[in-house]
C-alpha cells in the first residue's frame, strides 16, 4: 500500500480540488482529509458518515471558588501566565492562555482546581462514491490538530491494510505547522500543489525545506500556471535545483471552479477536458 500526502505551502492553491480530481482517477484507495483545521474535502466527497468518535484537545481548567483562599500559589507557578485575579481578589484561569498542563490542579493546596476534558473535536469514518473517508473536524479554537491528524492517519491505514487496498490518499492541510508534520512523517510520496505566484513560490520553499528532513519522495504540479508564466519559470527552476520532479502543469480554468461549486470533481464535470487529461497523466506518473 502506498501512502500519498498531498500538501501546499499555502492554503488557496487549489490543494482540494486536486485531491478530489485524484479520487476520481485512483482506484482501489482510501481517502483521509489531514486538513482537519478547516476540513473542505468532504464538500466534494459528500460522505455519508458511518462511525463517529471524539478526540480530545486537551483540558480545561476551572478554579472552585467556594474552596480557593486566594493564596495565589498557582499562580505564581503557571508558567503561562494563565492566572489572574478580577477586582475582587478571586482567582480565575483565562482559557486563551491555559495551555491545559494541569500543573495547578496538582499544587493547589486546597483542591479548588478541577480539569475536564475538552472533548469538542471529531473524527468519521464515511461512504463514498470514490471508497472510505476518514475525516475530522474540530471545534472553533481547539487543539491537537498534529494529534487528531495521526489518529485519521492511523485509522485510513487500518482500514486500507483491512481491505487490501493499493492507496492511501491524504488531503493535508496547507502551511508548514504541526499538522503538515503528522502528514509527512511515514508518508511514501507527497506531492506538493504550487501556485505561481511570489508568495506560492515563497511557502513551497519553506515547505520544502521542511521536506529534507524527512525520507519521503517528493514531486510537484504548478496549478494555475499560466496566470504568471515567470514565476512559474522561477518554481521549476528551483524544484530541478532540489531535485523535485514536477509532474504537470496545470493551466487555469474556471471549470475547476465551477465544478467545486457544483460538489463535483473536474474528472466528473468535464472529464473530456484538457485538465482532465493532464490530471490523469500526472496520476500515471505519480504512482509509476
Ligand atoms: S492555589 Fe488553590 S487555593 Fe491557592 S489561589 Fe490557586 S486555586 Fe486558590
Ligand atoms: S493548567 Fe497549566 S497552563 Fe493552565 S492554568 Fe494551570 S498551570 Fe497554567
């Protein structure tokens, strides 16, 4: 089974639609949505959700103040600085600053703090038209995502190895943070959507610099290439400096819009078409 992550430097560069046009070519896969802080795959995939489970995104903690005697101790050893005290001396956890390390509730000499887990993200496992969709979503200001992003992972794995399946095809979220890395890490190819522009050129380096520490193979498609063919140019020459093939570039069309709108892939939409076309061939080259 081969694991194929498909991440952009930048959210915008079309990264989804990509992902969802793959779906429509590759067969035999299971599908997982990694980009679970603003989860959009499931638009087009239109799951029907099989399995729900929650996911925790750490603890809240609340100051009981009928047992605290405003000793101030924890606060002197929140590191975060997430304690105050209100007009009235009482003490109060800001939960903007809490990082959820539960170190107060352990030192309170009074047991006045109590933790309760935060159980506010989900994740799915969902029927669709092109196979099994693992995806999550979390609530608004939640943690976790690097975890929540593994257990997806873990979950699209075992359910792949479960029904002999030949791909494991990850929408991963843009951007180079934590979730990114717990998209990569174990990943067997990934392919990056780059988008011509100073600021697509500007995160696709940083992404990439993120890359070579990890052992994965990595490959390449300018989306929406000729919207500006010299920053194109400048991409494909610093991918071929690092050795990155890039597999296709796709040209601008607002087909793929349209067909985004319509919760359709291009494959689907217009599967005559010349991007449809250039899709499939890239696909061949990715998995070849
Ligand atoms: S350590 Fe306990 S008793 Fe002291 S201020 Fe904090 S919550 Fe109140
Ligand atoms: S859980 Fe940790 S970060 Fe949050 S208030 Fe307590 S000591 Fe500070």
């Amino acid at each position: 089974m081969t694991e194929i992550t498909i991440l952009s430097g930048k959210g915008g560069t079309g990264k989804t639609s990509i992902t969802a046009a793959l779906a429509s070519v590759a067969e035999n896969a299971v599908h997982c949505d990694n980009d679970v802080d603003a989860a959009d795959l499931h638009l087009i995939f239109k799951p029907t959700i099989q399995e729900t489970n929650t996911f925790s995104s750490g603890w809240e903690l609340k100051i009981d103040q009928s047992k605290c005697n405003s000793c101030t101790l924890c606060s002197q050893y929140c590191r975060f600085r997430a304690i105050h005290q209100d007009e009235n001396s009482n003490l109060y956890i800001n939960p903007l600053q809490c990082e959820g390390c539960r170190l107060c509730e352990r030192i309170c000499p009074e047991r006045a703090i109590t933790a309760v887990e935060k159980t506010n993200n989900h994740w799915y496992i969902s029927n669709t038209r092109f196979g099994i969709l693992v995806h999550a979503d979390m609530g608004p200001g939640e943690e976790n995502s690097g975890k929540l992003v593994t257990q997806v992972r873990k979950k699209a794995k075992e359910i792949g190895l479960a029904q002999n399946n030949k791909f494991i095809i990850n929408d991963g979220p843009p951007g180079i943070g934590c979730a990114t890395i717990a998209s990569l890490s174990g990943a067997d190819k990934v392919l990056l959507v780059i988008e011509p522009t100073k600021t697509g050129l500007h995160d696709a380096c940083r992404l990439v610099e993120l890359l070579e520490s990890f052992n994965v193979d990595a490959y390449a498609v300018i989306n929406k290439y000729d919207i500006n063919k010299n920053v194109a140019k400048d991409i494909v020459t610093f991918l071929n400096e690092k050795q990155i093939p890039v597999l296709a570039h796709i040209p601008f069309s607002e087909s793929m819009v349209e067909a985004m709108t319509l919760g359709k892939t291009i494959m689907e939409y217009q599967p005559q078409s010349e991007i449809a076309v250039i899709i499939k061939e890239m696909w061949s080259k990715l998995i070849n």
